[in-house]
C-alpha cells in the first residue's frame, strides 16, 4: 500500500553518514482554520456569570409567606423595608393585604418625631387588611393624639370584637375615666358596668393589668357587687402571672432588674409618651399626662384622672399604671404636701380618697402576700 504523503519517508545520503528525514507536512491553510474556530465559537454557549435568575424561578405564594414573617417579627420598620427596596416585586408583594394583615406594631408604627402622612396612610392600608394590632393602635392615635376621639374608639372596638385584650383593656379605661364625653354625657361621663365588663374579658383572655383593675373592683365593689374575696384572689392571680412572666424572661436576679424586665408597654404607648414629650402635653390647658413614665395616655377634661391619696401630685389612669409606677418611681418620691387642702372633690366624682390602690386612703405597697397591702409602711 502507498503511503500518503504526510507519512511518506525519504532516505538521503549525506557525506557525514545517513540521515533520515521526513517530508514537510502541508501548510495549515490559515483562513480555514479561522473559519472552523468562528464556527465553533458560535456553536459553543458564551460563558457568562452565574446570575441570581432562580429568584424568579420563585412562586409568588412563598415570597408572601416570607414577607409575611418577617413583617411579624422585625423589631423596627426598616428591618421590613428595606428588604421591599431589593427588586420591584419585592415591593409589589410587599403591600400584599396577607402580608400587611400579619406586620406588628414594631414594623409599621414609626416614632413620634417621623409622622407623617404616609405612616398614617400605612397604617390604614394594615386596617383595610385587617390587621388587629394596626386598628387599636390607629384607635388609640387617633383617639388620644389627633383627639378624634369617635373615630379612635370604633378602631378599638373593633379590634376588641376580634379579642384583642389591649383594646379591651383600652376601652376599660376609657369608660372608667369617661374619657372622650361629650357635652351631653359630661354630667355622668363614667360606664363603670361596660368597664367592669371589658376588664372581665380581657382578663379571661390573660391580660393582667385587667386582671388587676377586676380584683380592684370585685374588692372594693366599684362598678359591681362587691365580693372580698374572689377580688383578693385575681389580685394574687395577677401578681403569679407578672411574677411568672418576668422571671422567664431576665436572668438578673435583683428586685430592681425583676421590675424593670415586666412586659414592658406597647408599642403604642411608647408613641404617646414621645408624642406628647415633643409637643408639650396635652394641648388644652389645665390637662395631664398619667404619671406612669409608660403609659402615655393624656386627660380629655380636667381632673378626670384619679390623684395619689398621699401626695395629690401624682396622677393616674387606672389602678394599674398606678400599683406599677409605685413599684417603679413613685415609692420613694411620695411625701404628703406641707401645706394639705382640705379635699372637696370634683364635679366627676374623682377626689383624692378615690385615688389610691386600695380604695382606703392609701397607696398600697407591695406586701408579702403578693397583692396590695391597705397600709403604705
């Protein structure tokens, strides 16, 4: 058989001996080449950077679930959206009424000094989407810092209706104070029987300061048949439940980190105390804040807060606020004036003898029972 010509050999003498060598293979033709590697190059796929197309591959339900979630537990609006920043249909989902439906109060209630029209308009669109937490909170803005007080007490309502135990604790201490009268209810502002209720629902479904006004009541028979001893037993109840709850939550172990590790105020409350602290007070003239450094909640009329029995400086919403401020503060500021006027009431109702925890005068310490005890030492 021939062989080729690439493989073909050839024998040559030389003067020096034999030397073998191999014929020349052909020339590579330059433009066929070039012509084999565009063609390859088109056939080949380009290599490109490992994009993040997967997320789109996502289904609209999941991203939902995921903005739901973290819309119900982040600790401040921007944690929330910032995140709806990252991509349009971030930010479509994010209005989602499911999403808004679940946001706390952390995500969508910005502070005092940043209101504005649109954190309003987001807390309505959390309304419309029925979000509970949104509608007391909006109830208790409305009705306490832009005095729309008919329109704030539906929010709470219904609110309420869906067992939301703050706005029912909430509309309590509306009606036992008769905030927000008006000029035909003035005479007699007070529903003591409502708010005995309210505080009776709320406490079932485990408030405690609700829990605590009830046995207040039941004690004292303020708005309900007076019954001593099932009044003392929800105040001991109340007290286990405070107990119990801040001993799971603080590893300190002095009296004082015990206190201060309580629950803590709502959000919302903690938006009245700003709003108030950055306007001054109350608008009208003559009206005060209750004294509880947590609490927030302003008079609608004059002297419609009761007073501390002991020192009349002190003003407070609700039994409550006050057996916690004593706790806290008002312990060791209470002193009786040097000058003491004699007590002539008000036209509400609220003197100063109404004004104390126990219903007796005085303003009860923390005694070794767990309740209140009737004298102050």
């Amino acid at each position: 058989m021939k062989p080729t010509t690439s493989t073909k050999r050839r024998l040559s003498f030389g003067f020096d001996g034999i030397s073998v060598a191999e014929d020349e293979k052909p020339k590579r033709n330059s433009e066929f080449y070039e012509e084999n590697d565009a063609k390859r190059l088109k056939t080949e796929p380009p290599e490109v950077a490992p994009n993040c197309g997967f997320f789109e591959d996502l289904p609209d339900d999941l991203l939902v679930l995921i903005l739901a979630k973290l819309s119900s537990t982040a600790n401040r609006p921007s944690d929330f959206f910032n995140s709806l920043l990252t991509c349009k249909r971030l930010k479509g989902l994010g209005e989602h009424k499911f999403v808004l439906a679940n946001a706390s109060p952390k995500c969508f209630l910005a502070n005092a000094k940043s209101w504005c029209e649109s954190a309003h308009q987001l807390l309505k669109s959390c309304v419309d989407a029925g979000n509970n937490e949104a509608r007391f909170s909006l109830g208790m803005i409305r009705f306490y810092c832009l005095e729309s007080r008919r329109n704030g007490a539906s929010l709470m309502a219904k609110a309420a209706m869906n067992s939301h135990t703050q706005a029912l604790y909430s509309l309590a201490v509306i009606h036992f104070n008769g905030s927000g009268s008006t000029a035909e209810a003035a005479k007699k502002p007070k529903d003591l029987q409502a708010a005995v209720a309210l505080c009776g629902r709320a406490a079932s479904l485990g408030h405690t300061d609700a829990l605590r006004e009830l046995g207040h009541c039941l004690r004292d028979g303020y708005g309900v048949r007076r019954d001593t001893n099932h009044g003392q037993r929800f105040l001991h109840q109340a007290n286990a439940r405070e107990l119990i709850s801040v001993i799971s939550r603080t590893p300190a172990s002095t009296c004082r980190s015990v206190v201060m590790a309580r629950a803590g105020p709502h959000p919302v409350n903690r938006f009245l105390v700003e709003w108030f602290a950055l306007r001054g007070g109350p608008a009208a003239a003559g009206l005060r804040l209750c004294s509880h450094v947590m609490c927030g909640r302003p008079e609608t009329r004059r002297n419609e807060f009761r007073r501390c029995s002991v020192c009349s400086t002190a003003v407070y919403c609700s039994r409550a606020c006050q057996t916690i401020d004593w706790r806290l503060r008002h312990k060791v500021e209470c002193a009786p004036p040097h000058h003491h006027e004699p007590n002539n009431g008000d036209d509400n109702g609220n003197d100063e003898n109404n004004g104390d925890v126990d219903g007796d005068g005085a303003v009860g310490a923390v005694g070794d029972g767990g309740d209140v005890d009737e004298d102050q030492n």
